[in-house]
C-alpha cells in the first residue's frame, strides 16, 4: 500500500478509560482518517486507545504507521497487523520518528504519556519548530482542566505575546478532520486567541 501524503501522528492512551465513549471516539476517529485518504503514525501498541484507532484505520483499509521501543513491545502488546512498523531504541527516537513522518498531530484522552507528547508538541511550535496543525479531541470534556490551565498560564503571564499556544479544539472526529482539511486551505491563518474553538 502507498503510503499516503497526509498522515496524523494520534497520541493517546494505552489503557481505554471508564467512559466508553472514550474507545468509541477512537474508533470513529480511525474510519474517519482512513476515508479521508490519510495515514496513521501512533505508538505502536495494540491495548487501550492506541489499539481501538489503529484497528479501525486498517479495518476500514487506511495506511497504519507503529512506531514503538523495544522496551515496550511486550508491555504495550505491540501491534503487528499494520503496513509499517518501527522499533526505536528508546522513548526519544520514538517521538522523533513520529515528528518526521507526520503532517499533523491529534491528542485523544490518555494519561502522562500522552500529556507529554502534546505538551512537547505545543512546545515545539511555541519555539517555531514547525507549523504543522495541531488538534485536540476534547471527548466527554476531558480536556478542559487542561485548557483551563493554559488559560491561566496566559492570563499570569507565562504564555507572552508571540507563544501563544495554538491548537484546534474539537469534540467529535468528523469535526477534527474538517479542521485539519480548514489548516491546510489557510496554511497563512493567524487564530485571534490562544485555543482555537473549532469552527466546524
């Protein structure tokens, strides 16, 4: 299978949560990538919601990139089903695998793993290392105490003029994709406000 020109590097968790709308999103997000005509670059794993969104892009016969360190292809049970599959030394040629072969990155709920992966991702276009659309998938409100803390970092004055944090925010997959299809139309857009509430 050709590996398609657009792919999402979805970060989220490896345990699925209490709320099953939690995997249910995963699950619709996966079809929803895969009918877009887009790649998937995750983490390789096959438990929680790693698992859900990547059985669900190849079932529905999207491209699926895993990419995963030898340390945790037991303990994350690692997928074996999908097109291409990448074993990294460690945890930080992981996330640098996963930044090079990704036009986009997608958080779903999760835990401190996927916490950190978005933050170093923000952070890395706070510091104008790329440009690359960034969205939040907000199920169930997950996200909000989050949001809520951004917005406190910018209102003390820990998020300075021209570090904005800047992030689509969304709450269902179909809006996400029309988000990520809106950033690539309007690859000049400057958002007004730090979090970007979505349009769609």
């Amino acid at each position: 299978m050709k590996i398609p020109e657009h792919r999402l590097c979805v970060y989220c968790g490896s345990a699925t949560g209490h709320d099953p709308a939690f995997a249910a999103a995963a699950n619709v997000l996966g079809e929803a990538i895969a009918r877009a005509g887009f790649g998937l670059v995750y983490g390789g794993g096959g438990i929680g919601l790693m698992g859900e969104v990547a059985r669900s892009v190849i079932r529905h016969g999207g491209h699926v990139t895993g990419i995963i360190p030898q340390f945790l292809v037991s303990k994350e049970r690692m997928l074996e089903g999908v097109q291409e599959l990448i074993v990294t030394n460690n945890m930080h040629e992981r996330k640098m695998a996963m930044f090079e072969r990704s036009s986009g990155f997608v958080a779903l709920p999760g835990g401190i793993g996927t916490l950190e992966e978005l933050a170093e991702i923000l952070t890395w276009a706070q510091l104008q290392q790329h440009a690359r659309p960034i969205m939040l998938l907000n199920i169930a409100g997950f996200w909000d105490p989050l949001l809520s803390l951004i917005a406190a970092m910018r209102e003390k004055g820990f998020i300075r003029p021209g570090f904005e944090v800047r992030m689509d925010v969304v709450d269902s997959p179909d809006k996400l994709i029309a988000a990520y299809h809106h950033r690539l139309a309007n690859t000049h857009d400057k958002p007004p406000v730090d979090i970007i509430k979505s349009r769609f």
